[in-house]
C-alpha cells in the first residue's frame, strides 16, 4: 500500500511528444494512488545521475523511450528475458533499491492483437523495419508461435541481423529483398502485415508516403501500423481502400502503458480510462 507521495516518470531526449504523462496519471488517478507521474528530459551524459535517482524510495520506476532504451541496461540489477532478447528496456521498476528492466512493446502489441480477436499463431507476417520497435515485435511474434516471418529493411544489415534474432529464438525468418516485386510478393503471402517503420510518421519527411506498394496489400491481411499518429497513414489508408482490415498503433502504446502499470502497481490497469485519455489528448494534438 503506498502512503508517501511517490513518483513515476518517463526519461527520453529530447521530450517533447510524450503521451505518457497524460494517460499515465489518469490510470493513477483512478485508483487514488498518491503517485505524480513526470516527464524528465534526460540528455545521455546525465543519463548515470537519473538512474541514481529512480533508486530513493519514493521513486516507483520509470518508462524509457529514445534514445536511452539500450543505454540504459548496464545501470539496471536485473533483466527480464525479454530484455536479453529484445536488447531494449522501456519500463523499470524500483524494488527496494532493485532496478528491475522489462520490456513491455511487444506484449503490448500482442495485447493490442488480441483484443480485436487475432492471434500471430500460425500466421505468415510481414514485418517492415527493423530498428528497435520491430525486434520487440519480431521477439513478440515468436513467442506468440507465428508459423513464418518476413522481414524486409531499407538497410539490408539491419534485416539480417533480425532473421538472425529470430532464428535463435527458433522463429523461421527470412529476409524480403527491399524492391517493390519482393515487397508485392510477401505483402501476398502474409495475413499480418506490420510496419515498424517511420514511413508515413506526421511531421516527417516521409508523412505522405506508404513503406510497402499498394499491390501488396490484400482483402485477407490485417494491416497493423505501428504509428498512431496520423490515425490513418497512407499505408492504412491503401489497406483499407484494397479491403484489408486496418488497426494503428494507439493500442499498443496504450497496452504497453498498461502493462508498466501493472509492474508499477501490482494492480489491474484501468485500460479504458488510459485509453480515452490517449484519444483526447491525440484529437487536441491533430
Ligand atoms: P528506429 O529508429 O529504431 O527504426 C526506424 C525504422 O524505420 C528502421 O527500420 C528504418 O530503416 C526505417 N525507416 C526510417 N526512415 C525510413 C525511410 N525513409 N524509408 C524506409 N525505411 C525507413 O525506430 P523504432 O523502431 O523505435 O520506431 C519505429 C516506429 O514505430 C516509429 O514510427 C515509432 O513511433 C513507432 N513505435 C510505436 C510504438 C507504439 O506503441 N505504437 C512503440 C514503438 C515505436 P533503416 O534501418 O534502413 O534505417
């Protein structure tokens, strides 16, 4: 039972975009914990004086985002094997002095997956990217019993690297050449198409284009996005138009914000109330 205020905070740099803060204390809120829920911006070099930090007692832990996801794994006691797999830490918890890393991207999405009724198992996925997101989803992927993953990356090393991941996970993985007629011929073959990628990002370069060929996409794929925000990129836009079913990526941040919740509190996140505070907070952004 906590009775001291404590605090919970999201590190990254720079800071700007987080939704954390907003969803986050929502779902303390509901459960009248005495908890603030915080956004530091942490450049790297201060990156060893904040871990300090979140070890005092009033500090229940932190969520992680770029650039600090890697860099942050030497200053943490323990890991989760997620962590090892997934090399990459979102959420930590203070236990007594104990900093615990878990990873919870990739349980998020296949939260997300579930609660419209679909399960990787058995499935053909696409897999576009491979930076970071995409290995929490490919790790995902494999322990949810996907039957193949193809993955396709504009640089061909990083690609490799993760049907490298994969393989030691026991996934069967293989790399989709980054051409249009290879990208058309897998999108073909999967049910599940995901984009790990910043293609089609709002404010980007890259806003108004799709990272797949609109042939690629069919009416018996489900097309996930991993950007929430436009709520429909071009790439979902193609999907929806060419009659496949189309989800963005707000119910993963939501269940991966659930998921640190529940490290945190030990309680059962309050997901609608943190999922009408995300929608809010998106339609004030546009
Ligand atoms: P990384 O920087 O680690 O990876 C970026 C990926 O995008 C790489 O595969 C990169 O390819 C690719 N990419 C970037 N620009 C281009 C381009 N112009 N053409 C083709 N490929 C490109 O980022 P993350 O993996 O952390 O994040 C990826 C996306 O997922 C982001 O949009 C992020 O917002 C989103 N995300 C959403 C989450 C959610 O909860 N919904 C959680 C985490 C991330 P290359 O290797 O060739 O550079």
């Amino acid at each position: 039972m906590l009775s001291a205020r404590q605090v919970v905070a999201v590190i990254g740099y720079p800071l700007k975009h987080s939704l954390s803060p907003v969803f986050q204390q929502a779902a303390f809120d509901a459960y009248r914990l005495p908890v603030t829920y915080e956004a530091w911006e942490v450049p790297p070099a201060s990156l060893a004086a904040v871990l300090t930090r979140v070890r005092q007692s009033d500090c229940l832990g932190i969520n992680i985002t770029i650039p600090h996801k890697e860099a942050v794994i030497p200053y943490l006691d323990c890991l989760d094997d997620l962590v090892r797999q997934v090399g990459a830490v979102n959420t930590v918890v203070n236990r007594s002095g104990v900093l615990w890393g878990y990873n919870t991207d990739g349980p998020g999405f296949l939260r997300a997956l579930a609660e419209v009724g679909v399960s990787p198992a058995g499935q053909v996925v696409l897999v576009v990217g491979a930076g970071g997101a995409a290995r929490a989803v490919v790790c995902a992927l494999a322990r949810a019993g996907a039957e193949r993953v193809l993955i396709a990356n504009r640089t061909p090393e990083r690609a490799r690297a993760l049907v490298a991941l994969a393989a030691g996970l026991g996934q069967a993985a293989v790399v989709v050449p980054w051409e249009p007629a290879a990208l058309v011929a897998a999108g073909q073959q999967a049910t599940l198409i995901v984009n790990c990628t910043s293609v089609g990002l709002r404010h980007t370069p890259t806003e108004a284009a799709s990272p797949l060929p609109a042939a690629a996409l069919h009416p018996d794929a489900l097309v996930y996005d991993l950007i929430y925000n436009p709520a429909e990129t071009v790439l979902l836009r193609q999907a929806r138009e060419r009659g496949a079913r189309t989800l963005n990526g707000l119910s993963m941040l939501l269940y991966q914000g659930a998921l640190a919740f529940e490290l945190w509190t030990g309680r059962p996140a309050p997901v609608e109330t943190m999922r009408a505070c995300l929608e809010a907070a998106l339609a004030r952004r546009g």
